[in-house]
C-alpha cells in the first residue's frame, strides 16, 4: 500500500477512485473547500463526474500539508495552474516522492512543457508524466483504460506503473516525454478544429482527414523539439486524438461543434468550461513560427480562434493550398 495525494478534483478524483481500488491510501486535494465539501455531501464530484462513487476511505482536505506524508503525488489541476501549484507544494514534498503529471498543454509564453514546470519548481524530484486516452467519466467508472506514463528516469515511470495499474487500467512505460507531451497538449488543437467541422456539418471524410493531417502536424512539430516520431502512432499521440476527436466528453470538440455552430471562440469556451486546445492553440502557433515548422490545421485554428475567422473560409484555405506529396521526406527535400 502506498500514500497517495492527488491535487485537482476534476481528473483527480477518478484517479482517486482508482487508486483507491488498487488498495492504496488516498488524500484527494483542492483549493477550494466548497467543491470539498460538495463532494463530501454528495458522495460524488456531481458537477463532473456525475455517478462515480467517492468512497469515504478517501481523505478530503484544503491543507496542502497533506504532501508531507505522501510516497506519490499527482497533480491533476488545470495545465494554467500547474506552476502555481507547484510552488504550493514545494514546501512540503519530500525529494524521494514522484510527482506524476496529468494535465495537457503548454506554459503560455515561455512554450515550456509541463514537466519542465515540474522540474524547475521542484528540484531533485522525479517526474513522470502521464497520457493517452483517458477520460475522467470513463476511468472513474472502471471502463477499460490504456495509457502511458513517460519519464527521463525508467524506475520512476515503472513505479508508477506498479501502483496503479489495474484489470481496468492498463500502463504502458516509455522514455520519450518530449513526445507523449507533445501529443497530449496538441490534440486538443485539433480537436477543436475537428469540433469546428461538425458543427459546420462536414461529414466524416473531413474528420478523417483534419485527424491524420492533424497527426501529422503535431508529429512535426514534435520531432524539431527532440520527439521520436514513432512515439506519435502510439497511445499519447493517434490514441489520445482519436478519443478527444470524436467523443462528446471532449470539451475541446464540444467548444469546437459551438464555434462552427456561429459561436465566437470566448462564448464557447465560457459555455463548456476549461478548454485547453484554446490557450494550446496560440502557444501551438508561435511554436510553429518559431521553429519554422508548417502546421496549417494549426494555423487556420489560431485564425478562427484568435483571428475572428470565419471557419468556412479557413476550411477553404486549407482545401486550395499548394499541392503536397503525402510522404514527409518526399515534399521536405523539395522533390
């Protein structure tokens, strides 16, 4: 048995539960004691997870103090609020507790991934990141699960594969953060815009092909910032866009059926609540002019997104672009 703290009560209360069910000793914290309190009352996290049991075993407390005692923690919160907590939790984590990461996306401004937030905010620690398709109302009920957790130190990664690895939820270890963060931040991007082509009605070519475009993009962009491509085909990268495209628990597709429905960016976004491939599209787009890496989809996104852009015409920009060989190799040496 190990002593868990999970920080964020949105995905981290169904890794809550299921750490739980793997026998472990589980403290589930927010910075908010009302939601706590909620959660107390109801006996669930109603408001997201509506139906999933949290059972009394698991402690619910504000006091991140709670730290000081934990052999694991994971933080769960919103990827804006990743560096903000983790300062909140510096004082308290020993240096041999692995801190496993949740959340997908990128620091706005700096481009840095979350990871790297972790390790400059809590030195000597190890830190895992986790991803793949996985999502909360689907783990938090035992709904058979596949994921990967990725660190720069194998025994870590492994740990944390050990712990929570369950008949319900499958772990695959792997060494490539670079690209199983890469993946989880950027499908949102094109999640979005795979949202945006349902609420313009598109139909399912269209979606099928913003989603091996789309991995296309991000596979790119991955491999100029030191990426394994391989890593793309797997869980973290097709896996995670698959899922988030096509399921109406995305809140990045759900924001994106409302924008292509007429909706500006900021209504939507305030009408499904966090939305990551929102802020993730921005610093997605000035990565990409930075590194001078092609990424139309992600291009037309920022357009509609930031730009005010009707998606009809972004649709057009993308479909009369310059003729391309499908193989990157082909077309990126100019034959």
């Amino acid at each position: 048995m190990a002593r868990i703290a999970i920080l964020g009560c949105g995905f981290g209360t169904a890794l809550a539960v299921t750490a739980d069910a793997c026998g472990h000793q589980v403290t589930l914290w927010s910075l908010f004691p009302q939601e706590l309190e909620e959660i107390r009352r109801d006996k669930e996290q109603r408001r997201l997870l509506p139906g999933v049991r949290v059972p009394d075993r698991i402690v619910l407390t504000s006091d991140i103090s709670c730290l000081a005692s934990c052999d694991l923690c994971i933080m769960a919160v919103p990827s804006f609020a990743v560096r903000q907590t983790a300062q909140r939790a510096a004082p308290y984590l020993r240096e041999d507790t692995v801190v496993v990461n949740v959340a997908k996306g990128l620091e706005d401004g700096s481009y840095k991934r979350l990871s790297q937030v972790l390790e400059e905010e809590l030195p000597g620690r190890r830190v895992v990141v986790m991803s793949g398709p996985s999502h909360a109302e689907e783990v938090g009920r035992g709904a058979p699960t596949t994921i990967t957790v990725a660190s720069r130190e194998r025994e870590a990664a492994e740990e944390v594969q050990d712990l929570l690895m369950n008949p319900a939820l499958r772990l695959y270890v792997n060494d490539d953060v670079t690209g199983v963060e890469l993946g989880g931040a950027l499908k949102n991007v094109i999640a979005l815009a795979a949202g945006i082509a349902d609420g313009l009605q598109l139909g399912d070519n269209a979606k099928a092909a913003l989603m091996t475009r789309g991995i296309t993009e991000i596979a790119r962009l991955g491999v100029a910032m030191g990426a394994k491509t391989e890593t793309f085909a797997g869980l973290s990268g097709i896996g995670d866009l698959i899922v988030t495209c096509t399921s109406m628990h995305s809140r990045n597709r759900r924001a994106g059926i409302l924008i292509g429905q007429g909706k500006s960016a900021e209504e939507a976004v305030r009408e499904v609540g966090t939305v990551e491939g929102y802020p993730c599209a921005k610093t997605a787009y000035e990565l990409g002019q930075k590194l001078r890496v092609e990424m139309p989809i992600v291009e037309q996104a920022y357009g509609v997104l930031y730009q005010k852009k009707p998606p009809a015409q972004a649709l057009r920009d993308l479909m009369t672009r310059p003729k391309r060989h499908e193989s990157e190799v082909i077309w990126l040496l100019g034959r």
